[in-house]
C-alpha cells in the first residue's frame, strides 16, 4: 500500500495528491485545487483530520519524492 508507514499531514497530502492526479492528469498546483469536501472525504477515509492538510508541505523534498512515487506507481515518467 502507497501510503503505509506515511501519518498525519503527510499520509493526507500523499492521498490527496494520488486521488487528483489519477483524477486530473496533473497534480494540484496547490491547496486551493482541492474542494473541501474532497479533503474531508479522503481525511475520513486515511483516519486523518481534516485540519491536517494544512501542515503539508507544498515545497521541498517530500512532495517531490511523493510525486515521484505517485508517478512510478502509474507507469508515467516526469
């Protein structure tokens, strides 16, 4: 499973990432591509709060390793 040994924030954004991208093609640009509703529907479904989106980090070395694990996983190449 993709997002064993991953918590909080980052279990969250990493499934956030992986539903939109399987979803739009693209990975989001940022928080604000992602409807509430959609947030709430995932954070209930990876036993996250919510709230915790909030802590994901938008820059720096793990949303790119979680890109980059999320592209391998689909068969694409950057």
């Amino acid at each position: 499973m993709l997002i064993a040994g991953k918590r909080g924030p980052t279990r969250l954004g990493f499934a956030l990432l992986l539903k939109f991208y399987i979803w739009a093609g693209r990975f989001p640009r940022g928080r604000s591509e992602l409807p509430g509703e959609a947030v709430g529907f995932v954070a209930r479904q990876v036993g996250v709060e919510p709230a915790e989106f909030g802590l994901y980090e938008w820059t720096g070395r793990t949303i790119e390793y979680h890109r980059a694990q999320i592209r391998g996983h689909l068969g694409f190449r950057e």
